[in-house]
C-alpha cells in the first residue's frame, strides 16, 4: 500500500534538522504498512525508519514510545526510537504525530519454518513476562482490549453504519458480551497484538525483531497467545465459512496445542489464565467483529458462526484439549 501523506525531500531535510542522524541522501514510502504512513530515510550516517501516524492522537503514540524505550531498555528485540535535540522520541508534523525507528535488518516470512514458528512463540512469551503489569501514563490513550472498550466500539460503529442489520447485530454483541467471564483477577499487562507476518523479522534464519507496536495496548496478558492461536481449521476462514454446516467439525486443535505447549516453556500460565483462555480467545473474535462489523447479515455471518461453534465446543474441552496431557 503506498505512503497515505507524501513528504518531500524538502520537509524530511527540515524533520531531521532536529535530529543528529546525518544529513538525508533518499527517502522513499515503505509499501508494507496499511494503516500508517512510513518511510525509510537513508542518511550520511545510517538507515531510519519514518513513521507517520495517520489516525493516533500524540498521547497514544507517546505510550508506544514509552513501551518500546522500556523493552529496549530490557533488551528485548524491536527497533529503536531517537530522541531529537530536546529529548523527544515523538514529534508532530503538519498536525499529525511522526517517530523515527532505527532501521532493522531481516525479511518477513509469510510461510516460516517450524524452527522460525517457535522462535516467534518464545520472543511473545518474553514479551509478556515483561510487559506483565507494565503500566503507563499514557495508557488511557489506546484502544485497551476490554469488554467495555468493546461495547463503546460497537455503538459507535453500528450507530455509523445506522442499518436494522447493525441495530440488531448489536443485540447479539452486546449478548456476547455479556456471556464472557473475565474475572477483574485474570493477570493483565500491554500485548502487541498482532503478530501479522509483516510485523516479524527474520535475518539468517533467526528471528531479527518485533516491529510496529500500534496496536499494542493494556489488556488480559494472554490476549497475545490468542493472537498466535488458530483452532479453527485453515479452510475456514472469512470467505469460506458459509460452506460449513452448523453441525460440521470445523476444529483443528493440534496445532493450537503446540502452540500453548512451546508457549509454556518460556512463561508459566496460572489455573485462571488456562481456565479463562477461552474467553479471551472469545474476546478476539467479537474484537475482530468491531472491524468488520457491516460484513454479513445478523443472521449468520463469520464471526457468529465461531463464536457458535466455540459454545458448541465448550470451555472445559477447550481447555482439557489445551493443556491435559494426552
């Protein structure tokens, strides 16, 4: 996707007058993001990378500066920021935050190995044992996963799309809701998210670097281990899901088993984070649904149909299957 704002040669020159990062030689869009803006400046002293946040307000780009100078400063592999002259990781250009990321090498891998796939499951089990209690003065400012955070998303986006089909799949979300059990005890921490392939970085068949924290927020700890979960079948996804029967067996929980199992080597669950991983892989799905909210009719539409198919399954079983021995 290419860069939402064009910056000209002219203004980066001007951006990085406020930096001691060299003079800038070429700036060109990088094509990979799809939400925010980012470049990568090449400069007489190194390689950066120009992030341009189109849709975050400055105090929520300050909370990601914040978690990153704090895994940094923990040793823990994502890029860097740089502070200008006055000691600020974020700026604001023509109204709109911007940070400057040092650059990493690496590739993404759409397909890893099985060595690249565990790889990334213990640098997220890292990521959480660090992040375990992280707090931050600017946490506010983030869409913070949460059943309440989830029941004001949904308001808003079916007031936007103002349809009977809207109205009344909000009923059902706020129904599903309702049905969570999240205790006010279950461990939180700040989770990235989303660990799309492009946001991982591989270099010499190791894994490099976590990169792009703009989803990252303070939620239930294991919402990231949902995140690399996927017990649903690979042929039932979002444009397939309407060849499946009520009744079919769309489960495939093996791999999720090796999953949680190569998870649990690099950071130990409690009894209420096993026992409640159920609704918080829930939780994922009625998140997914806020985005995709006028996709499908009330009726039956990809995101019912998993949570259907997850009550059909049962949390007991959910968690017998994940974490009993065989």
């Amino acid at each position: 996707m290419a860069a939402k704002t064009n910056i000209s040669t002219y203004e980066f020159k001007k951006i990085l007058e406020n930096f001691n990062l060299g003079s800038l030689i070429e700036s060109k869009p990088i094509n990979s993001g799809t939400v925010q803006t980012n470049y990568l400046l090449i400069t007489t002293e190194c390689k950066l990378v120009f992030r341009y946040y189109e849709n975050r307000s400055l105090n929520s780009v300050r909370f990601e500066a914040d978690l990153i100078n704090y895994l940094k400063d923990n040793n823990y592999p994502c890029p860097a920021l740089f502070k200008d002259e006055q000691g600020q990781f974020v700026g604001v250009y023509n109204g709109k935050p911007y940070a400057i990321f040092e650059f990493v090498e690496g590739v993404h891998i759409d397909k890893p190995n099985e060595n690249q796939r565990n790889q990334l499951i213990q640098k997220v089990a890292e990521l959480n044992n660090l992040t375990k209690d992280y707090r931050s003065p600017y946490e506010k400012y983030r869409l913070n996963y949460n059943v309440d955070t989830c029941r004001k998303l949904a308001e808003e986006v079916s007031q936007k799309i103002n349809t009977y089909n809207s109205r009344e799949k909000l009923k059902w979300y706020k129904d599903q809701l309702d049905r969570l059990v999240l205790p006010e005890s279950l461990t939180k921490g700040v989770c990235h998210s989303d660990f799309h392939f492009t946001n991982v970085l591989y270099k010499d068949d190791q894994f490099n670097a976590l990169i792009d924290f703009d989803d990252a927020n303070y939620t239930f700890l294991t919402f990231d281990l949902v995140c690399l979960l996927e017990p649903f079948k690979a042929s039932f996804e979002w444009n397939t899901w309407s060849d499946f029967g009520i009744n079919d067996d769309v489960f495939d929980l093996t791999n999720a088993k090796r999953i949680v199992s190569e998870y649990l080597k690099h950071r130990s669950l409690d009894d209420l984070e096993k026992k409640h991983l159920f609704d918080v892989y829930k939780l994922s799905v009625l998140i997914d649904c806020i985005w995709y909210f006028e996709r499908g009719d009330v009726k039956d539409f990809y995101e019912k149909r998993k949570i259907d198919y997850l009550d059909g399954l049962g949390r007991e079983i959910f968690y017998e299957t994940l974490f009993c021995k065989d």
